[in-house]
C-alpha cells in the first residue's frame, strides 16, 4: 500500500507490530488498519497485550519489529508530528492531586496548543459534554474515581485530534455514567474520529465497537464486527429454563433430571453450562433447527415437565470471548 493511500483510506495503520521484553513475546506480529469513523475495541484479558500495543500506537514505547502509521505518517520517523494527532486516556489516570479539573483541563489545553483565550470555553465545552461541570473547581483528590475516568477521558480529546485512544475508559464508572460516556463517544465516533477502545466489558464493545479483535497472549485470535464473530464463532443457541417451585416432598433432582432428559433427547449435544438453584443454562450446539420448531419443543416440555419459564437466545460476545481467552497465560 502506498503512503498515499494510506493516508488517504486509513487513519491507523500497524504493520507487524511486534514487541519483545527481553526474551518475552508480548506482542506478536499484529496487523490492522482503522478508518475514520471506525470505533476499533480491543479485548483480551489481564496480560494480552492491549497496553503494550497502544504504548507502540503513541510512541511511548519502541517497536521491536514492525510499523505504525497513523495518518498516513511513520511513528518511528516523526513520532513529534503522529503525538500532535493523538488524543490518549491512560489505563491509569495521570491526574496532579492538587490542581482543580479547570486548572487541569487549562494546562493540557495549553499543552496542546490551544490560544490562551479558548482554553477556558474549551474547558467549560468538555465538562458540560462529559457531565462533570458542576466539580470543575474540585481538586482532583476530591473526585470520585468515575469522574477522574470521565476527566481523564475529556483530556483526550483536547486538541481537536482525529485519532483517540481509549484504555479502559469506563473503569469504576455506575451503569448510568458508563451509559452516558458511551453517549458521548458514541458521537465522537460518528463525527469522523477514529477510536481505539481496550475494554473488559462485552457489553461496551457491543455499545460503541464497528470492529473488534480478540487478543491472546500477543496474538489477534479473530476480528470482525460483533455480529460477524457472534454468527462465525457462536455456535448455536443458549437455552435458559426456569424450574418451577416444587412442593417439598417432590425430589428436586429428579425432576431436574427430568428437564435434563428431555433436553438431550431433543437438542442432541446440548451442553449444561451452569445450574444455578432453580436456573438451568444450556448450550445448544445445533443451529440447523429453526426457531419455530425449538419453541414447539419447548412449549411441550413445559406443559408436561415442572418448567416454570425458558428463553432462547443467540449466543453472546462474552461466550466468543471466553470461548478464545482460555489458553491465555
Ligand atoms: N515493561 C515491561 N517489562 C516486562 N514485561 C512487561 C512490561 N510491560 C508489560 N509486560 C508484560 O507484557 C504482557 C502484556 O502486558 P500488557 O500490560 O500489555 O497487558 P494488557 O492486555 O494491557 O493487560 P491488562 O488488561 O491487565 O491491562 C504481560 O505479560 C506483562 O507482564
């Protein structure tokens, strides 16, 4: 590919990428290019290599094999230029303690350019976008770690950068917050930035992520849409059942025996993943049998067996995940 049409087509490009800790592999060979527009999410678990890649992404630390480009331009050759494009929230917050958020919004605005006289509105802008106006002249040692994640998050974006990049955004946020910085990326994606996201959430990923790859041990595993690896690598179905409360004297186990009978015998390879008191989840491998007919089978088993309720579900991202995560060292 040509630096033209790398530019041009891709605001992210990586080439190989490959990191060695002395002897240790922590990053192997990584390919990938991101559009504008695109919300790339990265997931793996503790020790995949997710920060490692992103430290490569800014610079911060060296490539041992392999290339960056980001707009078009070579990380290595003029890492100066690449950093101005960059906007990046820290796994770990890099706050001062002792300055305020608008002192602190003021000093990375300035860092990155911003003429003195815009610094306070773009401060103002950021915290009213990410709903942390009303703690503006709190210290930073007076926040909680949610707002210190939403600050931390509005910093990336000071600067105006086309290219932003997300470690763990929404760490230690409430499900409301979290909704509401997903809101906001949400936008920022679909204004033309281009994000990378580290995530343990699969419910993020599926919220904001155009793509995504799974990282083991250095490796992508797969990449693609959630709805593509979802129908690529979730196989089948999860059946969830609910037993129906039984008078004491009746065995428990024997009617869930039961319930398991008639599962196996009508969904040949059905795997019971959990049974938790009266909740039973099943794995169904088969995905050839058409929901009507799998509703008809159910309907039956719960007029003739103690089942109380059932749902049926395509299988989710996080099966996907766990399903590629466990070889991870
Ligand atoms: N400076 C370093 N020196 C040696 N090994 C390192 C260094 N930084 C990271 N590693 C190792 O590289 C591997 C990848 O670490 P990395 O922090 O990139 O993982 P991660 O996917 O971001 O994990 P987490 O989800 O916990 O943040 C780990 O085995 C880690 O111990």
């Amino acid at each position: 590919m040509s630096r033209y049409e790398r530019s041009r087509n891709y605001a992210l490009v990586l080439q190989n990428v490959t990191k060695y800790y002395k002897n240790f592999l922590a990053v192997n060979g990584l390919c990938l290019g991101v559009k504008p527009y695109e919300c790339f999410g990265l997931l793996g678990m503790n020790g995949a290599g997710k920060t490692t890649t992103f430290k490569m992404m800014t610079g911060d630390e060296q490539i041992s094999y392999g290339k960056v480009w980001v707009n078009g331009l070579d990380i290595k050759r003029e890492q100066k230029k690449v950093q101005k494009l960059i906007g990046y929230c820290p796994q770990f917050d890099a706050l001062l303690d002792d300055l305020t958020i608008r002192e602190t919004l003021k000093i990375f605005a300035l860092i990155r350019g911003v003429p003195y006289k815009e610094c306070k509105s773009l401060g103002e802008h950021l915290a009213h976008e990410f709903d942390f106006f009303k703690h503006m002249d709190k210290k930073i040692k007076e926040l909680s770690g949610g707002n210190k994640r939403k600050l931390s998050t509005a910093i990336a974006l000071v600067g105006d950068p086309p290219i932003i990049y997300l470690d763990e955004p929404t760490t230690g946020m409430d499900p409301a917050t979290k909704r509401f910085l997903w809101t906001a990326l949400a936008k920022l994606r679909d204004s033309g930035k281009c994000i990378i996201l580290t995530s343990h959430s699969m419910e993020e990923c599926e919220a904001l992520c155009t793509r995504l790859a799974i990282m083991v041990n250095g490796n992508f595993q797969c990449l693609g849409s959630t709805q593509r690896l979802k129908n690529k690598f979730a196989t089948g179905y999860t059946l969830t059942i609910k037993v129906k409360k039984i008078a004491d004297h009746v065995n428990v186990d024997q009617e869930i025996k039961a319930i398991d009978n008639f599962i196996q015998r009508k969904f040949p390879g059905a795997q019971l993943k959990e049974k938790y008191q009266e909740l039973l989840s099943y794995q169904l491998t088969n995905n050839s049998i058409p929901w009507s007919k799998m509703f008809g089978i159910l309907e039956k088993g719960k007029k003739n067996l103690n089942i109380e309720d059932y749902s049926i579900g395509q299988c989710s991202l996080e099966q996907v995940f766990l399903s590629f995560t466990k070889h991870q060292q």
